[in-house]
C-alpha cells in the first residue's frame, strides 16, 4: 500500500523576512514576507481595511499587523536580538505564518504535521529549549525539529524533494562546509563525511553590520540625513534608493559598505573550518546576504559554491529534512544526523 506523506513544514523565522516551505501528500509550495510587525490600529480606508484585516494576527488581547501592512503603515524596527525569539514580534510572526499555512491546508496544531525550524550556530544550545517552550505554547501538537540554522542550506544540496538522499551527492563520502549569511547573523557549520563538526560551530555579524556601515555613509558623507535603517537592505541589493524623488545609484558605497563584514566573515571561517577548508568538497554560502559576499569568498575560496536561491536555501533545505523524517518514520525508522 503506498504511503501517505504528512505535511512537512520548513520555517526560517529571520530578522529581515520570514521565509516557508511546506509539502503535502497533494501539493508544495514558498511564501515570504518581511520581518515587520507593528500593533494595529483603526484604519478609515475600507480597500486598506480588508488588506491589513488579512496582515493581522491576534493574541495576548492585541491586535498586529504583520509583513506588507506593518510595512506600509510605518512599522517600526524589530530588535537585533536573540532573545527576541520570546518576544511579542517573533509570536506574531509565528502567528501569521500558521494562518498563512492554514490556508494552504497545513495545520500547525496537529502531530501529523512536522515543523522544521532553526537558530543561529552559537547561541543554539541556550535557545534552543526556548524556542521549544514557545513554538509547545501555541501548537502543542506539532511535532518540532529544531536544527543549526546552517545545516537547512547543507540538507538541501543533500535530499531531494521527495526526502530521499540527493542522486548528485553521497552524505557519507562527500565533506561541506556552510557559510550561512543572514541579517543578524552569519553561521558557520561544517559536515566531515555527514558527521558533524563541533569546532566548526560559529556565528558573526550580518549583513546587519553593512547595513550600518551603509546608513552612516549616506547620512554622514552623501548628506542623507533622513535615509533609515530599514531602506537599506533593498539599497543593497539594488545598488539604489530614492531620496526626495530622485533615485540615486550607491553601487560604490555598497561595496565599500561590505568589505568589511567579508573580511569578518572570511576571519570567522578561516577559525571554523581551519586547515580543513582547502579538503573539502566545497563552501556552500547560503542565506539572504549570500549574493553579495560571494565574490569576496570566492576569492578566498574557489571551491566555494552559492545556493540555488540562496535566501529560500534554508527553508527549502528544513522542508527536505523533514521530508526524509516524515518518509522514514511512515517506515519505521528513525533519523540517523546527530543534528536532529
């Protein structure tokens, strides 16, 4: 008789945006939005009511808006830190993507349904069991896996779609290390022959860091004085932003921006992987800042590769682990990565 899959879900909750990739027996599928949540207020147009009335997610008594809608009624920052996984903005995000979910037919309240979510290499062990309690406090019946934010890119390359081992590479004979670069935070992993590398554990700087660097040049020597923080990663992707109604080219103080988080990140993977970088069949840099730091580890490393999608490489790459979960535990087995 053949197996009905149950749904998998991989969610990559970062700083900038929420990234999904879910599975059924029927259907797959992405959403993204970005990382903004605002308490929610009266809103006198009827067309942006019903807009924001679907950008809004209840509890603890309040009202908020979540991604486009915080956006556009001037969300405020998220704080940059870890402790932010128990924090108002992190359950909203939650929250959202459960009723985003919902409406693709996943539940997040049911022990069919396996949840795959991640957190910064370092700072793992200590939040790990809070990330747990909250995840237990609004879905209890999930089951939830959660994983080193780098090993989504790893598990990516190494299972298909279907959960089953990659036919282009052998976990058990091939040996990659993962350079994960998020908003808040760079992870570094490293998988010797799938066994994973303790040593090799890290985190730096984001591309939170360029962003900073970026502000202060366009305020401090461009004279734009008004510019936030929160227009600048768009700018760097683009190489543009607009000012006053006029659209400026910043391609050079982009550039000039990231030298220095590279050289960070460089320094950091240079600790973690060590002797070990030139022997391995390759880098993988992953994560939403990934395209911009490519070059410059590319230099460094030749073997180094970029994700396919590389900002959806942690989701997609959580979604196929649990994938292989769900395919084995239909047959009786269990995972075998000491990282699960």
């Amino acid at each position: 008789m053949a197996f009905v899959l149950p749904p998998v879900v991989g969610l990559d909750i970062g700083h900038s945006a929420v990234k999904i990739s879910f599975r059924t027996a029927k259907k797959s599928g992405r959403h993204t939005f970005p990382s903004a949540v605002r308490p929610a207020r009266p809103i006198s147009d009827e067309v942006e009511a019903r807009r924001a009335a679907a950008e809004t997610v209840v509890f603890g008594g309040t009202s908020y808006w979540v991604g486009g809608t915080a956006i556009s009624q001037s969300s405020d920052t998220i704080g940059l830190a870890d402790e932010w996984i128990d924090s108002d903005p992190h359950t909203a995000l939650l929250l959202y993507s459960a009723k985003w979910l919902a409406e693709q037919g996943v539940s997040l309240d049911s022990p069919d349904t396996q949840l795959v979510m991640g957190l910064p290499s370092l700072p793992l062990p200590r939040l790990k069991a809070l990330l747990a309690s909250v995840v237990a406090h609004h879905f209890p019946k999930v089951s939830l896996k959660i994983l080193p934010q780098p090993m989504g890119p790893y598990y990516n390359i190494m299972y298909g779609d279907d959960g089953r081992a990659s036919e282009a590479h052998v976990m058990e004979n091939e040996s990659w290390a993962v350079v994960d670069v998020g908003f808040f935070t760079t992870d570094f992993a490293m998988m010797k022959l799938d066994r994973w590398n303790e040593d090799s554990r890290d985190s730096c700087a984001g591309i939170n860091l360029a962003a900073d660097i970026l502000l202060s040049i366009l305020r401090d020597e461009r004279g734009f004085h008004h510019v936030t923080h929160s227009e600048m990663e768009s700018a760097m992707h683009s190489g543009a932003f607009k000012y006053n109604g006029t659209t400026h080219k910043i391609a050079e103080d982009v550039a000039r921006a990231y030298r220095p988080l590279v050289e960070q990140i460089s320094e950091k993977a240079m600790a973690a992987f060590g002797a070990n970088a030139h022997s391995l069949d390759g880098i993988l840099i992953a994560g939403g800042g990934a395209s911009l730091v490519f070059p410059g580890l590319r230099e460094l490393w030749p073997h180094a590769v970029l994700a396919d999608e590389p900002r959806f490489a942690v989701a997609d790459g959580f979604c196929r682990f649990g994938t292989m979960c769900q395919v084995l535990k239909l047959a009786g087995s269990k995972p075998s990565s000491s990282t699960s």
